[in-house]
C-alpha cells in the first residue's frame, strides 16, 4: 500500500543533543607512522613532539629486577671422607685404597681446577690451603665473640643461621692450639648458575688440629666442653666464592660430617626453675566434745517414751 517504511516514531527535539553524541567520528591511528617509529626511521625528537601535541605520556621502559646470587644453598657434589681418615696409614691396607680412589678422581679434579684459574689465575692450591686454615679460626674467634657483622662478611648467608643457632645467652670459649697435620684441599667443584659466566667454586680443605671448647650457660653453668681439654678435630671444610664476581671472596660455606663418624654427646640443658606458691594455711575451727556429754540426752529420751 505504501511504497515504504513508514517513520512513524516521534522524536522529541529534547533529546536532539543526546541522539546526536551517540555517533561520532573515530580518529583512526596511522599505523603507518608506529612502523616507522619501530623501525628507526623517525627521529627521536619528531616523536617527543608529537606525543606532547597529542598529550600521551611516554611509555616507560620495563625492565626486571635485576637477580644476585651472592652463595649457593648446598655443596656441589660433597666431599665423602674415606673411613677412618686420619687413622690409616698409606702402609695399611685401607691406606692404600684411599690413595687409589684420590688417584681416580685427579682428572675430574683437574678438570675444576682449570676451570677456577680461567677466573683466577694466580690460584695456588698451596697458599690456598693457609688462607683457609686463617679464614677458619678468624670465623670461629668471630663466632665466640659474638661479633655478627665480622662473622657475616666471613662466612656465607647458607652457613650463617646454622652457625648462629641456639648461641644467644651462651657464652663460648673456643681456642686453636695447633695443627697436627697441614691444612690440605682435597676437593675442587665449580657450576655455573642460570648463566655459563655467572661461576661459583667450592674447595674442601682437610683440617686436622687441636682444639678446645667449653660452651656455657646464661647462668655460667658449663653446657659441652672444657677449656683444659685438648681434642684432636678432624673436619673437611667447604670454602665457596662467586668467582664471576670481580669483588667476590673466599668465605666458609659448609662442613662435611661423614657417615662413620661417631655422634657427639648432646650437651646438658638447664631450664629455669617454676615458681611453686606455698599452700596457704587455713585455721579451721575445730569443736571439742567431752565424753559422755551426749549420754543424758538419750537418757531423757528413753524416760519420755
């Protein structure tokens, strides 16, 4: 009937700026333009001023934090102490294997030792072995003073808590008489973490001395130990130093406790006494009878009935 739709609807002029905010044209970006900023062919300034006229902040470069690893957690491939090292002789038996089993690992030695003089080339394992034993007892001396701040900058952030442990209100005294046999390496490890620059070394050093230890309570009770007597200390000590690192340091990592070593002793406890209250006393009146004070009652009783 009609020749076309019909616009039957009213629109009120009212609303005549509302219907119109409803389309608007859309600025499209010149894709063009961000190819040629990524690909270098404007210059830097020309698009500084373009951000400023159009009011867009420059986009801020990301970057991650940046990641240290300053120590390992754990050993790199521990030293296992031959049974009864220091005891055998190279005579013996059990001495001879013991040299025949340093025999078969010298290659995988050598192996870790070149790759430690590619970061360090005046390593000698011989003046290695003396700084060792000086690192040890200046931590150890730290670690009876107390003195925190020089033992941190000795020993490495795995080995600190575990030598801090149960020290508080403790009182030690630890000295190094001497040396029954010379401070030796006997183990070289390096790895390389995330990165093959980024290189740590560990060197177990064989320490056989004399020492004494007498470990006292917070109320001067004696816990472990004597300062009198002498004990022969065999330990295989770990040294690690971030050798990637130009400003890295040898510092005390570790120590390897072997299996057929006997346990020690626990050391006594001392507790603080609890305070008991004394009972109180409580006066409880106590009523005294005479005998046969209740006789005439039951005589009267008896007469009643």
């Amino acid at each position: 009937m009609f020749g076309g739709a019909m616009n039957n609807r009213h629109r009120d002029p009212k609303w005549k700026k509302h219907r119109a905010n409803k389309v608007f044209k859309v600025k499209l970006p010149d894709f063009e333009k961000f190819r040629d900023v990524a690909d270098g062919k404007i210059a830097r300034n020309e698009v500084r001023r373009e951000m400023k006229k159009r009011g867009i902040a420059p986009c801020r470069k990301w970057d991650e934090k940046p990641i240290f690893f300053s120590t390992l957690t754990g050993v790199i491939e521990p030293y296992v102490p031959p049974e009864g090292d220091g005891k055998a002789s190279l005579l013996s038996k059990s001495g001879a294997l013991q040299k025949m089993e340093q025999l078969q690992k010298k290659s995988v030695f050598t192996w870790h030792l070149r790759k430690l003089k590619q970061f360090e080339t005046d390593f000698s394992i011989a003046d290695f072995a003396s700084e060792a034993n000086d690192l040890y007892i200046k931590a150890h001396e730290a670690l009876a003073e107390q003195d925190q701040d020089k033992l941190f900058s000795l020993v490495t952030e795995a080995a600190y808590p575990e030598m801090m442990a149960n020290v508080e209100h403790k009182t030690l005294r630890w000295q190094m008489l001497g040396s029954l046999e010379p401070a030796r390496v006997v183990h070289i490890r390096t790895q390389s973490l995330l990165t093959n620059d980024n290189t740590f070394a560990q060197v177990t050093v064989r320490l056989h001395t004399q020492q004494t230890l007498a470990v006292y309570d917070r109320f001067g009770r004696l816990l472990h130990g004597s300062e009198v007597l002498v004990k022969d200390v065999l330990e295989y000590v770990v040294f690690e130093k971030h050798i990637a690192n130009l400003y890295g340091q040898w510092r005390l990592h570790a120590k390897i406790i072997p299996d057929w070593k006997a346990s020690k002793e626990p050391s006594k406890r001392t507790f603080v006494e609890p305070e008991v209250e004394a009972p109180e006393e409580t006066s409880e009146s106590t009523e005294t009878t005479t005998p046969g004070a209740e006789e005439p009652k039951a005589a009267q009783g008896e007469a009643r009935t």
